[in-house]
C-alpha cells in the first residue's frame, strides 16, 4: 500500500510539474532529486480536489493498492478448522504455556525441541540403524569364519600329534608343542568380535562417524518440557520402553527439587541419581528390607505410634489394619477386621509393656516381635472325632493373664520418642494422672488406674471368642505378619533411622529410594503398601493453618511419589481412593504402568486410577486396550475427504467430484502401536501433545550429573546407642581407609 501512495503522490507531483506554489515544499530536496511523502497526496486532494484531472491517475493508484492488500489478505488468510466431526489437533507451543509444561523445574515429561534439531535426531537415529546392520553383518561374517576356523584346528592337533610323537628331532617337537599349545587355547578361549580389527572397512567407518556425531549431539542444548502443578501423573509404557531413561533419571537428575519417594526395583535409580541428589542438598536415604551388608537405612514401623498420646489408638488402628488387609483389598472382611483388632492390642501392649517390665521387653517393639508373640499362641489340638484343629488357647491363656496388665504403675514411666524439630531422642515422664486425662470416660480407670482401658477391653473381647473363632482370627493375623519373621526384613525393621514425618517436614528435603530386589518382589510389596498408606494417613491428617482467610500448609517439602512398577505394588485399593484429595496435602503422585490390563486385573475396569491423574503419557502401547483407551483420550479430528465419479457417455465421458466431511483418529491405535521414538501426553482440558522421547544418555546436560551413589545411606537419626549399626560403620571405616590411601600427599611425592 505505501508503494501505491507514493506512486499516486509522484503521479500529482508531475501534473503539477514540481511546482513548489501548489506542492510545497518537498520532504526531501537536493540537486539531484525532490521527493514526497507518500501521503502528502492526501493533502493535496483535501485542497485540490476540485481539479478531477490532477487526481485520475492518483486514484487510480491508490485503488490499485487497496485490490492488492485484498488480494495479500485473502491469499493470507487462515484456512478454516474443520470442527463439523471433531476438533482434536496436536498441541503447539502457545498451548504448552497454557498447559504450564514451560517450567524451570518439575516432573520431567518429554522433549520439545526445533524442528531443526528434531530433524538432526531424525537423521542420528537412521544412521544408528545402518550403523547396527553393518555391525551385525560384520558380526555374522566373523562368526561364520571362525566356525570354519575353529572346526579345521581340532584336525591339525592330530596332525600335529602324530608329527610330534614320531619325530625325534627336538628343535621339531619343541616347535609343534608351541603349535599344539596355542591351538589348545585358541579352541578354549576363542577370540569375540572387534570392530576395531576391522579398520579401514565400511563397517568401521559407519561405527566411527556415528560415534563422532553422537559426540557432538550431547554436547547440544534441548528443550524439555516438566510439570510443576500439583496434579498428579500416570505413565503407561511397555517394559523395555524407555520410562527409566526418558521420565524417571531425568527427574531425579535435578528436575524435581523437594522431596521423593522412589519404588526402586533393583536399585537403578539409587545407582545412577543418589549421589546426584545428595549433592543438591538432599538427604538421600535407602530403604532395602533385604540388605544385609549395613548400606540400608532402617524404618520400624511401630515407631510412628506415639504412645501416651491422644492419637495412640488411631494410629495403632491404622497401622493395624494395613497389616492385617495384607492382599490390599480394601474392604476388610470379619476375620480380617478381627485380625485387625487383635495386632493392634498386640502393638499398644508391647509398646507400653516395654517402658513398665523392661526386664521382660527389654527391646523396643517391632513387627517381629508382634509376629512372635501372636506365633507363639497357636497350637493344633485333636478333636474327639480325631480332627485336628487350629487353636488359640495359649493366646488366650496368656490374654486372660494381661487383662489385668498395668501399663502405668503408680511411679510412672518414662516414655523414649523422638522429637522432630530437635531431632533428638527425648523423655517425657508419663503417669497414671496423664493416662485418665487421655480417656475420661474410661470406667475401668476407677478400679485399675494402672490398666490402659482400651487394651483391657480389647483382652476382654479377644478372651470371649470362642477357641474355634478365635484360632482362625489369630491365624489370619499370622498370615498378615509372616513375612516379619525373616531375620533381615526383622533386623531392617528393629530401628527407625528415619521416619515418616522426615519427607515432608526435615530441614532438608529428603530423598527416599525404596529397593527391591525381583525375586522378593512380591514378598516385600506388603511392607512397601504398609509405607506409602501410611504415608498417606500420616500427611492428610491436617491440610494447614488459616490466615486472613487463606490456607497456610504444615509441611515444609512438596513430596514425589514416584512409583515405578506401580502394579508390583500389588492391591494398593485403599492408596488408589485417595489420589482424588492428597494433591491438597502436599503429595504429587507419578504412577507408572506397563498397560491397562496390568491395572484392571488388580483394580477392576471400573477403577478411577487414570480419571484422578491429570496429565497422562502414553508409549508405544503393545496391548490392545491400552492402545484403544489411548485413541479414545486423543480425540477426533474432522478431514476433507474428495470422491471421483467417471460415467461414460456414448460419445464423452465425464468425471463428477464431491467434497464431504468425516471423523478421523487424531492418531489411531495401529498408529500409536508404530511409535518409535515418539511419546503423546494428554492433559485434562487441554490438547494432546506429540513430543519426543528423552534419552539422558545422549546429552550432557544430564551426563554431568551423573556421580557415585554413597556407599551407604544417609540416616536422619544418629543416636549412638539406639541406632548403633555396627554393619553401617564397618562400611564407612572401609571407605574412609579407601580415600585416605588415594589421598595425594605432599611430602611425599615432592621428592619425586
């Protein structure tokens, strides 16, 4: 349009013949030129408008103008969304913002890099494809030679034999012994393939260009996108797939900043991520039921009841009932609502029992020692009829025996707990006085003051059951507490170097690694359900203080439940309800499946697992329900779809074309089956997102993070007597001994 304007200017400006009376003076005057503004015509036509010929060519130019900017706005214009049959479409980076995946730090999802640099990765993953089949070609050559090799030495040890045995010179016997040797150990040790000795081939050249070229790609900066919000997030990716590498490393790598919980299996992200994280500040802490060599931390779960306290039956109750709903069912039925009732008395028993006989409970309580002492009750007995039963008359002779117990005696007791702002053991002095103000209401405090009410009236009841009814709840206790019975698990849950309050509410932000070995899989998925529930039952208790009408938290750190191999958790029915309201609390949970079978077969196909996540990524599926739930959750798009129509005349033929709308997949199952390198991430309310996979180990932002995990956990609580771990020390000795003699000394190497 401002060359139209000028043009119509200049047109004035020679009609008039740069007469300076009616034109004025020019903009721009010199000896060589005189120009114009472009809109000074405008001003002209507002004095001069009466004389039409000045302004025919004007107009016209101006006109010219106006159809061109026309013309530029139609070819410019967007193309109409077609939104008649759905109007799915693939996030673009403005909706990222929106979606609040731009952030400094977070749960680490994706890659979003420029298409420039996603085509350098495109054209690294072809050639790493025609590098391995170079390689594996070169490899099958070498194996077929050396097939052929290793069948003609055998042969030429014969020859060589009888050589040997009929030659009598000894300079010749001494030469075939030689060759009889390496043929020997040539045939027991054969050599591998090295691509090194194929230098100066094809094969080599494609290994040694891919190499350079990864080189240099880690050295470029890329994109990742994270989620900071306080949502939760569910993966569901096929084993082998990628999650390690692409979405749990690079989180723990930095990414998330406050506290964690990681459901380590074989210890991979301990190895690769701890040191990583204690060196950002964080108390890095492993919890291995089984380890045997003192590197685990310990946690005894009978800790986190604080006796001689109001919430003592609570979290007894809690605690209780997780252990006797040992499958996770989460609707407990009569036996295991009576089991529950049973351990818990057990608990609150030996718990209070220990600070009044200490002669006879000279050790805190444990789960080994509930399991013990439930263990210890059971007998089989011979009916009349010659059946042999389960009972529980040494239970219940030894309940009718502490129905009675004084917990309290009248001097009082002095109660050992941890307090966790001095983070020191304390001592508080706990009295009979102290016991009646906790239940008022307590009737059997007036005649046994000493007699904590709730334990003698779960002794009455226990005691009341029939021996057959009784034998079975007992029983089923046991079952609950078996696994207790293993001297390591028992020995890792004697103490409590840490607790659960420490996650969220130490000085420092803490992380946790919770390993398990794949053959005590399923083993050890009690205690580890027995962790995170009551996790969850410790933190949601209160969600904070109000001031001036706003909501100030109790807790210090966010916390990360980063469970991988959600499934191998086993039935966690009661953790699952609660994903719709623990956002509130704190808690961020980041739940990783191998598919939706895996999560229906525990849960039901009705379960809200997926409905109460937020934002949900999706691998190359490899089942077919995963894959359909995944083309469901993407959405439709609505596509053009042109038809042509030939009909034959007797003289002309002719051909007929129809436009009509139709519904298409954004990206149907087979497509999302066909994903190589690609991940889709679905958020509530938002677009999805198509983005790339990471992979830590190809760009140095993460490889320079990577450092020695410690050689044994951190521990929050170092008493010397109470959390002595002579194991742990022997560890550290070692190291210390270890660093001192790599230590550079000075003295001694300046005489060299």
């Amino acid at each position: 349009m401002l060359w139209a304007m000028q043009k119509a200017t200049n047109s004035i400006v020679e009609a008039l013949n740069y007469n300076i009376y009616y034109l004025g003076a020019p903009t721009i005057s010199n000896e060589y030129m005189q120009w114009y503004h472009p809109f000074k015509c405008i001003t002209w036509f507002l004095y001069y408008h009466e004389a039409n010929y000045l302004f025919t060519n004007a107009i016209m130019w101006v006109g010219f103008g106006l159809f061109l900017i026309f013309i530029i706005a139609l070819l410019l214009k967007p193309k109409a969304l077609l939104t008649s049959h759905g109007s799915a479409r693939w996030a673009e980076y403005k909706d990222l913002l929106k979606m609040n995946l731009i952030s400094s730090n977070g749960v680490t999802i994706g890659l979003y890099d420029s298409p420039f640099k996603r085509s350098l990765t495109k054209q690294l993953r072809r050639l790493e494809v025609k590098k391995n089949e170079k390689l594996a070609y070169a490899e099958m050559e070498f194996d077929e030679k050396q097939d052929k090799v290793l069948d003609r030495i055998p042969e030429k040890i014969t020859v060589w034999l009888e050589e040997y045995n009929a030659n009598t010179d000894p300079k010749r016997r001494k030469v075939l012994g030689q060759k009889i040797k390496q043929a020997q150990a040539y045939l027991k040790n054969p050599p591998k393939f090295d691509i090194k000795k194929y230098c100066w081939t094809p094969t080599y050249y494609y290994d040694f260009f891919y190499k350079f070229l990864v080189k240099l790609y880690k050295k470029l900066p890329h994109f990742y996108l994270r989620d900071n919000s306080n949502k939760h997030l569910a993966v569901v990716a096929p084993t082998r797939s990628g999650k390690g590498v692409g979405l749990i490393i690079p989180t723990l790598l930095g990414s998330w900043k406050s506290s964690v919980i990681v459901n380590d299996i074989k210890s991979e992200n301990w190895g690769v991520t701890a040191g990583y994280r204690k060196k950002m500040g964080h108390v890095a802490i492993k919890f291995e039921p089984t380890s045997d060599d003192g590197s685990s931390a310990r946690w005894n779960p009978l800790d986190e009841i604080p006796i001689g306290n109001p919430m003592e039956v609570s979290k007894a109750q809690n605690l209780a009932q997780i252990i006797a709903d040992y499958e996770g069912k989460g609707n407990p039925d009569h036996w295991t609502s009576n089991a529950t009732n049973v351990i818990m008395t057990v608990i609150l028993h030996l718990k209070y029992a220990h600070y009044t006989d200490p002669e006879n409970y000279p050790t805190p309580p444990t789960l080994y020692s509930v399991a013990s002492f439930l263990k210890s009750s059971i007998s089989v007995e011979q009916d009349k009829d010659g059946v042999y039963k389960q009972t529980a008359k040494g239970f219940v002779e030894a309940a009718k025996g502490l129905v009675m117990y004084e917990h309290v005696p009248p001097e009082g007791i002095d109660i050992v707990e941890w307090n966790t702002k001095t983070c020191s053991y304390e001592t508080r002095h706990f009295t009979q006085e102290d016991l009646r103000a906790i239940y008022p209401q307590a009737t059997s405090l007036n005649s046994m003051p000493g007699t904590h009410p709730i334990i003698y009236q779960a002794f009455v009841e226990i005691t009341s059951k029939p021996d057959n009814e009784l034998g079975s709840i007992v029983s089923t206790a046991n079952t609950a507490l078996k696994e207790y019975l293993d001297p390591l698990l028992a020995y890792n849950t004697s103490v409590s170097d840490f607790c659960i309050d420490d996650l969220m509410n130490y000085k420092k932000p803490v992380s946790l690694y919770l390993v398990t070995p794949p053959s005590d899989l399923l083993r050890l998925a009690p205690i580890f359900r027995l962790f995170f529930e009551m996790m969850v039952k410790h933190h949601a208790r209160s969600i904070g203080t109000y001031v001036n009408g706003q909501a100030k938290s109790n807790y210090k750190h966010n916390c990360l439940f980063l469970m991988d191999e959600f499934s191998s958790l086993g039935n966690l029915q009661s953790f699952a309800a609660t994903l719709s309201y623990i956002a509130g609390y704190g808690m961020k949970v980041f739940l990783i499946n191998q598919g939706l079978p895996q999560i229906n077969g525990i849960y039901g196909k009705d379960n809200q697992i997926l409905m109460n996540c937020h934002l949900k990524i999706f691998y190359a599926p490899n089942d077919n329900d995963t894959a359909q739930y995944a083309e469901t959750e993407i959405g439709k798009a609505t596509i053009e779809s042109k038809s042509k129509t030939r009909n034959a005349g007797r003289f002309i033929g002719y051909t007929s074309t129809s436009t009509s709308q139709m519904a298409r997949s954004l990206m149907t199952a087979d497509e999302l089956k066909r994903m190589e390198d690609q991940e889709v991430i679905i958020a509530s309310g938002s677009l999805p997102v198509l983005t790339d996979k990471i992979k830590y180990y190809e760009n140095n932002y993460y490889l320079k993070k990577l450092i020695n995990a410690p050689i044994v956990s951190n521990v929050i609580r170092t008493d010397p007597v109470r959390n002595a771990n002579a194991k742990r020390e022997a560890l550290l000795s070692k190291q210390a001994s270890q660093t001192s003699s790599d230590t550079f000394t000075y003295d001694k190497n300046i005489k060299k």
